[in-house]
C-alpha cells in the first residue's frame, strides 16, 4: 500500500505555472454508505482525505441533535436517539419519483418521513417539520467534504468530480449536478465508478499487448460490472494508456443494503419470536437492529456464527441472539443467481467471453461478503478473482487522477478513457400531417444506441418548414418508477429563417440540430441552424463549379431527404466543402478563403433552441439558489454556534487560569510580585462578579458579551502582566542598546585614525570629519540617555510600572545602530590614474639629450598605492549583568 501511495506521488508532477494560478480538485466517490474524497493539489500528499476523527471514510449520513447538524459516523450512530432527524443512504433516493419503487424501498429501511417536492421527487422530513429534498441533503454532505479538503488544502477549493454508477440516468447525474452546485462547488466532470477504478488500476501497470479486465464493483446500492480494455497507446511520446470501456452490467435490487435489510428481518423476527412484541411499529428499536445488522453481516463475513447484543433495544428489553452465517444466506437465498449475472452481461455487451477476459477485479465492500465471493467464483473460476486494488479507495483514487488530468493544471501519467453509454437514447418528433384533416404521426429513431461512445456528437437534418419539437427518450425504463422521457428541445424560428435563406438564393434549405451526448453522460442540443447552399454567380463561383467545387453528395442527399423521414446522422458540410476546395484553380481559391466565412454566414440561419423537462426537472436556477441560501444560512448559524462556544469555553479557562493566579497559597508567584494589593482585590471582586454571570446567564449571553466580559478582566490584568514582561525583556534590551555604544566608540577610534592617515598621505576617505563628529555626537546623547534611565530604573519597584520602556529603549538604539551602519557599509572610493604627456614641441626635440634624461621624461608618474579600509563589523553581543 506504500508503495502505491509513493508511486501516486511520484506520477502526479505539478506544471512549472506560478502558485496563484493553481488551482485544487476535489474528488469525491459518494457511496450509499460511506464517502471517500481526495485532494489533489500542489504540495498536499496524493491520499484519501481524513475527516474530523481521522478515519479514511464517511458515513453518508446528516442528523440534528438539539438543533446541531452532525455529519458521519456520529450523525449514524444518533439516529437509535433522534430516528426522524438522522438520515443515512440517501443515494437511494437520488431524483426518485415520489411514487417510484426506490422510495417504497427506502421507507422499509429507513423511519424518516418523506414529503414530495414541486417536482415530484422525495425530500426528508425532520421531527420539527423542517423539510430538505434529497440534492440539499446530499449537498449538506458535499459541502462538509469541502471544509475537510479546504482545511487541508489552505484555500478555497472549487472544481470537483464525482463517481457515479454507470446506470445512472440524465435525472439522476442531474441531481448530482445540482447537488454540487448547492455545495458551493464546480463539477469538472462525473466519471463512472468502474471507469475510476480502472485508472487507478492503470497507474502501475503497463500493457504490452491489450487485456481485457472486468471491474466488479458490489457496493451499498448495487452491483456492476464494467468490462474494461487496456493498452498502449504508441501515438504519444512516451506511451501512454488508453482505457476503453467495452460493456456494463448491473442490477440496482442487489447490494449491500438489501443485505442489511434481511438480516435485520432476521434479527427482528428473533426478537418478536422470544418476546412476543412487535418491534417492527418501534422506530427506535428497528433504527437499534438496522445498526446491529450491519455489525453482525461484518462478523459473519469472517465467521461462521454472530452473537447479537443490544441493551435496551425496545420495550426496556435488552435483546441476545445468535445468527448463523447459513442461516443468513438462507434468506437470501433468491439473491444468489444475482451476484454474478452483471459480471456475464458486461462480458456479453463487450462482444466478449470469459476467455477473453484476463481478471475480475474485486471492489466495493459488500465483495468481501462470502457468498457474494462464492457466487462470482462459481461464474468466472477462482483463478480469475483479483483482489489487487484497495476495494474501497480505489474509485476515489482513480477520481482524483482524472480530475487533475481534467483541470490542465498537473501533468499526471497519460491515460485517456473511453466510456460509453449502457442505455439506449431515442429521438422523436412529430411529423407533419399529410394534409389539413390528416393527423401526423410520431417518427422515433434510435440516436444513442446502448454501447455509445459518450463525448460525441450526431447531427439530425429535417426537412421542416415551421416550428417543431424533438423529445429525446431512454428506450427502455432505467428504473421502475421512472420516467422515460428526458427532455425536449423546441426548435422556433425556423420559417423565419427559411425565408430569408430563400431569399438569399439558397437551394432547398434545411434544418439541423447537432445532440451531444457529453463525457459525463448528459443529453443536450448544442446547436441548432436552418442551412442551404446558395448559389455563386460570381466568376469565382463559375470557377468553382467548372473545377468541381460545388457541393458535395452528401448535402444533395440532404436536400433530398423526404419531409416523413426519420432523422439521420450527416456529415457536416464543412468536410465536403473543404475537400473539394482544395482543387480549384489558384486564383479561386485565393478568393475562397477570403469570402468562406462570409459565405458560410450567409449560408447558415441560428435558430431559437428552448429545452422543456415535462417530466421529472432538474432544479431551476432559482431553487438552486434557494438551496444554497438555505444552506448558507445554516453554516453560518453553525459558526456563530461555534464561535460562542469558544469564546464561552475560552472565558471559562481563563477565568480559572486568573483564580490560579490571585490564590493566596501562591505566594512568591511572578504575578504576585508584580502586582499591587488594590490592584488583586480588584481583580478577585470582578472574578466573582464574572463567575456569577456566567454561570447564571452564560447560555443566554451572546458573543459579544462573553467577549466583553473578558476583555475587562484583561484590562485589569494588563498592567500587571506588562510590568513582568518588562522585566523580562529588559536585560536584553540593555544588553543590545550597550552593544551598539561600544561598537560605534570602537568603530570611530579606528575610522579617525584612518582619516588621519589618509590625510597625510593625500588619499581620499571613506568618511569626513563631519560625519565621524555626528556620529560621535549621537553616541554621546544615547549614552548619557541610557545612563539617566537606568540609574532611574534601579529604584523601581517590580510591582511598580517601569520609568523606561524596551521599546523605546531599542528604538533609541536603532537609531544609533541604523547611523553607525550607514558609514561601516560605505565603500572605499576608487584613486583616478594620472599620466603626463610625452610629447614634445619640434623645438625641445631638435635639443639633445642624454639617454637618462630622456629615459626619465619618457617615463610615467607612478599611481600612488591605495590601502582599502576594512570594514568595522560589530562583535556578537556577549553576556553581561543584569541590573
């Protein structure tokens, strides 16, 4: 596990950009039961983020206790006290109609009261009528994440991605959305669960030849099998990987929970059996045994048999029974075909067998089950299980490294993804009706095939002259309760735009909508245009149809496509165009580029694209915000809870701290020496008053008053506590002021000598006589100052306040020492060469000369020898004797 940890690090490689523009990225795997996040940032270790008890995972859980929120495994733990303010598995709910099997399901498993929103989904009731909808709930959890990874990474943190399951439908990726964006968050981007734990599967290993791997994930909610390609891709430098997803499988009836829920069935049914009172009408009593589930299903996972015991579990009744694990699997027996049935539907919508497949790759928690084990053994062969990632971390981990991929701000490994969509998308619209009394009829078409690439892209072409509507529908139903309709997308303007191409000279125009099927799986209409190719009658237009640029067979099939047809994915002009283009004459060409985007403009109609959710909506703008005002408004009275908590706690410790102090047992205590009587009895009669206060009105008091409070015992105290700190710092101030008076005296005796010397000898000084008097004068006031105050400060008492402060006493100092150190720093200044001239007049050189004469009045004045001043540094303060 080390060596994983290090080798993260090791891979994720900061960009040389300067530190304001980096930017952290929050990866969050949000499970039904537990919550794991990851930091990525500059500087900050690559590892699960710890929360508040340094424990690896999160309960995903939210309870109140006396109007506090409480988050984890505390907010878990509080739901066998406060059963309707405690809510835990809330992913179940995850934009579930009302009347939808999930929430049936979720109201045997949970006592919390659900209530259906404006648009028709689930919200948690709490036991003082406050309502949350399930994305608040869920955003709550979000944001108490982002102060954990916030406290760790010293900044805000922003961007953030999400595990998902790979079923997931567009309503429910879209509450994930939205419950980010209440968080206070950006999503970067969701990644399927089975996808993250394929990077984090790829970060160590390198593929010579292609292997195919199923990642089995048995989580709280459900279990999936994603089947996963890796290989190397050569067309980097230096290869990198790339991970392709061939198939998925799934069943949302089976997980980890629906375990829970039957051995709690288990456990109420011995209970009822032996006390012959009906545990199941006590919310409190099945919250108890839904706990004790859990703990016993741990248990039985490592033993063959469970003591359950619970005090007090209903009806005063402390119950203890013993559960044995084949009993368990007894009552789940039904379950069995479906532990393994995604594993073989993966492997089948891959186009696969189990010969092709090199591993199945053991995650989630509920695979540490035994019978869960036994059923995929039995179905792909004990030789092919492969407990060879961190089943809980290891989606979390592999989020993490995607998101930085994602951000552009790390240089991580190069892994690129391929993903796909498991669901079968349609469009549909209406066509026009034959004739006036004739009624149109519905064109559907298959537009994103199960086993779609997502991150792409379809153009439809309709031939169309009025306003339309298309609706974009799941084939099948995702789940049982669900809708299937999406969206639809009014596309208006159309006539209009029609009618100004015709104008133009544009041959049968028509309309194109381009859907997006984008890499976190969402459906959208991107753009939508009424297009026709016009006809040039310029000589560069007769130029290009003479040279065959003219358009392409595609678009005349376009043009050509009948009025009833369903739409279809077409090539985009631009491709043909571009082609084509390129063999027309030079001179064409030339003035080609110049009109391309005139022409195109000309040639191309935006039209009005208005999306309508007829049937479950994602949250408006406006409610979004709501939400987040809500939940702001409850972190901010949190943090005034906070904040009057501490500053309660912090008055209580000091006003113990201060009755410490004034107790007459400690004597010959600092403080007692350098306070006065007056000034203790002072303080001890406004101690007793504060005591009273607080205990009498400290849970009503407001911040500010228990601030208040202590802010006057301070200032009483005050005095008492500089007098000890003078005379603390005292010595060391002297120490230093007598310091600088010796190493100024000792740096003018050596600087007026040498100015004396270089007088004589004519050289130039480093200082004048005028700045060396200045000095000295300084250094004489500063020590008849300082011998003044001392001699004044000797007959001061230590309970009496001081005559001579540090501070003013190193400030006087600085000055001396800022002077001293303005000559000791100058440099020496540099002697300018002379020389004498050699040349003579035509007279002096008809003269003659001896050769010794001549030598010498040939010969240069030498430079005078220079003496550089050494600096005068100060000595290193020494001891001396305190006053």
């Amino acid at each position: 596990m080390h060596v994983l940890k290090l080798w993260h690090a090791l891979c994720l490689l900061v960009l040389a950009l300067p530190s304001t523009t980096l930017a952290a990225v929050l990866a969050i795997d949000y499970g039904a039961d537990f919550i794991k996040a990851s930091l990525m940032k500059p500087g900050v270790p690559f590892d699960v983020l710890l929360n508040k008890d340094s424990k690896r995972k999160i309960q995903s859980s939210v309870a109140w206790k006396n109007g506090d929120r409480i988050f984890g495994s505390d907010a878990f733990n509080l739901a066998s006290r406060f059963p309707s303010d405690s809510f835990s598995s809330v992913k179940l709910l995850q934009a579930a109609p009302f009347s939808s099997e999930a929430a049936s399901y979720f109201s045997t498993i949970s006592p919390a009261e659900l209530r259906e929103t404006s648009r028709s989904t689930v919200a948690l009731k709490r036991s003082d009528g406050t309502e949350w909808s399930v994305e608040e709930i869920i955003g709550m959890q979000f944001s108490y994440v982002k102060g954990l990874a916030e406290s760790v990474a010293g900044e805000r943190v922003h961007d953030t991605i999400v595990t998902v399951p790979p079923y997931y439908s567009q309503f429910e990726r879209d509450a994930v959305a939205d419950a980010i964006e209440i968080a206070g968050l950006r999503t970067l981007a969701l990644i399927n669960d089975g996808t993250a734990v394929a990077v984090n599967y790829a970060m160590t290993r390198s593929f010579p030849t292609p292997e195919y791997h199923v990642v089995y994930d048995a989580g709280a909610s459900s279990i999936r099998a994603t089947v996963v390609q890796f290989a190397t891709d050569h067309k980097v430098s230096p290869p990198g990987t790339q991970i392709t997803v061939g198939g998925v499988g799934y069943d949302r009836r089976v997980g980890g929970i629906e375990l829970d829920r039957r051995l709690r069935e288990i456990l109420a049914d011995k209970f009822i059996n032996k006390h012959q009172r009906d545990i199941r009408k006590d919310k409190r009593g099945m919250t108890k045994l839904w706990k004790e589930a859990g703990r016993v299903k741990a248990i039985l996972s490592a033993n063959t048999e469970a003591t359950s015991t619970v005090e007090s579990l209903a009806f005063d009744i402390d119950f203890k029974s013993k559960v044995s694990r084949a009993e368990f699997e007894a009552a789940c027996q039904d379950l069995k075909g479906h532990y393994a049935q995604p594993i073989l539907d993966a492997v089948h919508n891959a186009g696969l067998t189990l010969d092709n497949v090199t591993s199945v790759i053991f995650t989630g928690g509920s695979t540490r089950t035994p019978m869960i084990q036994a059923a995929v053994k039995a179905a792909v062969g004990e030789d092919k299980i492969a407990l060879n990632v961190n089943a809980d971390e290891a989606a979390v981990l592999g989020a993490a490294l995607h998101g930085a991929s994602l951000s552009r701000q790390f240089k991580t490994k190069d892994i690129k993804i391929t993903d796909i969509t498991p669901l079968d998308i349609q469009a549909s619209y209406l066509a026009s009706a034959p004739s006036s009394s004739g009624r149109p009829r519905t064109i559907t078409s298959t537009l994103f095939p199960a086993g779609s690439k997502v991150g792409t892209k379809k153009t439809l072409t309709f031939k169309r002259t009025d306003d339309f509507d298309i609706q974009f529908d799941y084939k099948e139903e995702v789940a049982p309760g669900f809708p299937r309709r999406m969206l639809e997308v009014e596309l208006a303007g159309v006539s209009e735009a029609l009618g100004n191409l015709t104008e133009r000279g544009a041959i049968d125009p028509v309309v194109k909508a381009t859907v997006s099927l984008s890499q976190s799986g969402f459906i959208s209409v991107t753009e939508a245009i009424a297009t026709g190719e016009i006809k040039d009658e310029s000589i560069t237009g007769k130029l290009k149809g003479l040279f065959g640029a003219g358009s392409s067979s595609s678009s005349e099939d376009e043009t050509q496509t009948a009025e009833n047809t369903p739409p279809r994915d077409t090539e985009t002009p631009s491709e043909s165009s571009s082609e084509s283009s390129s063999s027309a004459s030079p001179s064409a060409s030339a003035e080609s580029k110049v009109d391309k985007k005139t022409a195109k403009d000309l040639s191309t109609i935006q039209l009005n694209i208005t999306t309508h959710f007829t049937t479950l909506a994602p949250m408006t703008l406006e409610q979004k915000q709501s939400s987040r005002s809500r939940l702001r408004a409850v972190d901010l009275d949190e943090a005034a809870k906070v904040r009057k908590e501490e500053a309660r706690n912090t008055l209580e410790s000091y006003l113990y701290r201060l009755r410490d102090l004034l107790d007459e047992e400690n004597k010959d205590t600092p403080f007692k020496q350098c306070s006065q009587p007056s000034e203790r009895t002072a303080l001890i009669e406004k101690l007793e008053e504060t005591f009273e206060w607080l205990h009498d009105r400290g849970d009503f008091a407001e911040t500010s008053q228990l601030l208040d409070k202590r802010n006057a015992l301070e200032t009483m105290e005050r005095p008492i506590i500089h007098r000890y700190q003078e005379i603390e710092a005292f010595p060391q101030a002297l120490n230093n002021s007598q310091m600088w008076n010796w190493s100024t005296r000792l740096f003018l005796t050596e600087a007026r000598q040498n100015l004396t010397a270089e007088q004589e000898a004519e050289l130039p000084s480093k200082w004048t006589k005028e700045e060396l008097d200045s000095l000295e004068k300084a250094l004489k006031e500063h020590e008849t100052w300082l011998n003044t105050w001392v001699e004044k400060q000797k007959s001061v008492k230590s309970n009496q306040d001081p005559v001579i402060e540090t501070t003013e006493m190193k400030a006087r100092a600085k000055v001396l020492q800022t002077q001293l150190e303005k000559l000791w720093k100058r440099r020496t200044p540099k002697v300018k060469k002379t020389s004498t001239s050699t040349s003579a007049t035509s007279t002096e050189a008809a003269k003659p000369t001896s050769n010794d004469s001549a030598s010498e009045a040939n010969e240069s004045i030498p430079e005078p020898e220079t003496h550089d001043q050494v600096p005068l540094q100060p000595p290193e303060p020494g001891p001396h004797d305190e006053l």
